[in-house]
C-alpha cells in the first residue's frame, strides 16, 4: 500500500508564494461543489500570473436544464495578496483609480480563519448567461448579468499533495449562498478545492482531473496527465475511517459528441481496480488562448459517477485539450 506521508501538506503553503521568472508561472485557488440534489453545480477560480501582469477569474453556474452562467475574466490586475479583511488570502480589487473599467466592478476575496480547515470565497462579479456550453468556444456575448458568491469550503477528508509538484488538493463540504441576477440558491452539498503554483502552460499537453463524492461517503480523486511518452497519474481515495490510499495507476478514456464535448467518461483506479463509469450533467467551459496565440478547449463539467460496485456519486471533472496549431501553408499539424 503506498505511504501516505509524502503527501503532507505544509498548512503554510495556504498562503501566496514568491514567483519564478518564466512568464507562465501561475498561483491559482480553485473551488467547486454540486448542490446534495445534483440541480446546480458552481465552481470559481483565480489565477494569478504576476509575470503576465494579469489575474484570471472565472466562476461557472450551471445545473441540468440551466443555462450555463459564465463569469470570466483573463485581464484583471495582479491580486496583489492579502486584502482587507481577517484571514485574507488575497484579494482582486477594484481598480485603483477608481474607474469605471472592466477590473472596477470586480471584487473578488478569499479568506481562511484556518488554514487546511477552511476557505471562504466572497465574489461579486459581471456575468453572462448562455444557452448552450458550446457559446463559449463560439464567442458568444450571452445576456449579461451579475453573480455573486458567499461559500465556504470546509475540509471532509485528508489534504493531499501531489507528489511531484506544487499542488494540493482538498475534499469538502462546501455551504453558502449564490445569486445570478434576481435568482438566489442556497448551495449545500460536496466540494473540492485546490491550491497550486508553479509553471501552468495549457497549450503544451492535456489531462483529465476529477473528485467525486460517493454515496457510502468515500472520496474520490484523479488526475490523468497527458504528457507524450511521459504518462503521470495522482490522486487519492479516501473512505470513511479508514487511511488515503494514494493513485498509482489510471488510466481514463471517453466519447465525445459532435460539438466536442465529452457524452461518458470511464476510469480505472489502482490500487484497487476501482472501475468508474462518468456522466456529464452539465458544462461550464472555458476557452484559453495563451500570449502567443495558442487555444486550448477546456470542458469542465458537473457529473454523476457510479462505480463497478454500484457506488453512486457527484463531483466535477475537467479535461485540458490543447488545440492543433494551424501551420503556414493553412493545414494543421
């Protein structure tokens, strides 16, 4: 059984750490939940890329049925760290002049009154609502709206870290409240969220990443990462009383619809041989053109697990896919 002592996390590393020169390198906060009904799914992320000079906020809403509500932002000013309130981990701020600008109607802040136990995120945010996922990749404007966000992610489970690199990830109960426009939810139901740092390039190589909640109250996580000739698989699975039981093995694959989205997902989890049939339920996507003008697709979706044993569970899973660069000559390669 692997040992799960190299996966400590240091409760230091909640906080903001010191940048590296390449012009990539990125912290993010990642946080998501599925309402306990499987109706309404949201999660929130920001990345910081102090060498771009730029923040990235995105923050999805979606649900079965739902349109997709789509909060995003690539250009906003450098989350500058802790912010005004206690416990702040950092904090994207209203741009300082005080205009009317994009950057001005944001304020965005997470906090933690104890780190590795819990994190808060407080958003206010321009936001557009969307009939279909597929408008993301199309450009779509949407019909414009506002969302704000009062959640709390509050660990249920054992932090791991990844053990190659500088990410941690965090099982979750998450409560709070969302709005978008006049409509108002109340969110209670299981979460994840993540921290890391480091060189983040989306346009060099795919994965897929995923955490369940199951309905025996086993946790589950993967992450499937798709580098050429170099393979590389973490996560974790936790059950009830019992210790993490780290991924050594994995391999997921999936069918893809005619938009290019992913209809089922099946996964294969050792130790263990835990098989794991996936539905997408619903889309929140993004769509990512680096500073050289590569894209990545980058479908993440609420999703319905059920697993060889008839184990029932709900959580998100994402997938990076990098697109093919069109060559001089018009032909892609």
């Amino acid at each position: 059984m692997p040992d799960p002592a190299p996966h400590t996390v240091d409760p230091a590393d909640e906080h903001l750490h010191r940048a590296e020169d390449d012009p990539l390198w990125n912290e993010s906060y990642y946080f998501d939940a599925v309402d306990d009904d499987g109706t309404l799914g949201v999660y929130a992320r920001i990345g910081r890329y102090p060498n771009l000079g730029v923040t990235w906020w995105t923050a999805m809403v979606v649900g079965p049925g739902r349109p997709v509500t789509a909060s995003v932002a690539y250009d906003l000013p450098v989350a500058p760290g802790q912010g005004p309130s206690p416990g702040s981990i950092l904090a994207v701020a209203p741009a300082p002049d005080g205009t009317e600008g994009a950057a001005g109607r944001f304020g965005v802040e997470c906090t933690s009154d104890a780190p590795l136990e819990t994190m808060a995120v407080h958003a206010t945010a321009p936001a557009h609502r969307l009939s279909s996922p597929v408008e993301v990749y199309q450009g779509v404007p949407g019909e414009p709206t506002t969302l704000s966000m009062e959640a709390c992610w509050t660990t249920a489970g054992v932090p791991y870290h990844y053990g190659v690199t500088t990410r941690y990830e965090i099982p979750c109960q998450v409560t709070g409240e969302l709005s978008v426009g006049e409509e108002r939810f109340s969110l209670a139901g299981a979460g994840q969220r993540d921290h890391s740092w480091g060189v983040r390039d989306w346009w060099t190589f795919g994965w897929c990443w995923a955490a369940f909640a199951l309905d025996d109250g086993t946790r589950l996580h993967f992450a499937d990462i798709r580098i050429p000739g170099h393979p590389l698989a973490f996560g974790y699975v936790q059950s009830p009383g019992r210790t993490l039981l780290a991924v050594e093995q994995l391999t997921v694959a999936e069918t893809y619809d005619a938009d290019g989205l992913v209809t089922t997902a099946h996964a294969l989890v050792r130790p263990g041989a835990l098989e794991v049939s996936i539905e997408p339920l619903a889309f929140g996507p993004m769509l990512l053109t680096a500073p050289d003008g590569r894209v990545s697709r980058f479908p993440r979706a609420m999703a319905r697990c059920t697993t060889g044993d008839g184990r029932q569970g709900l959580g998100w899973i994402e997938w990076n896919q990098p697109q093919p660069v069109p060559s001089r000559g018009g032909t892609r390669r």
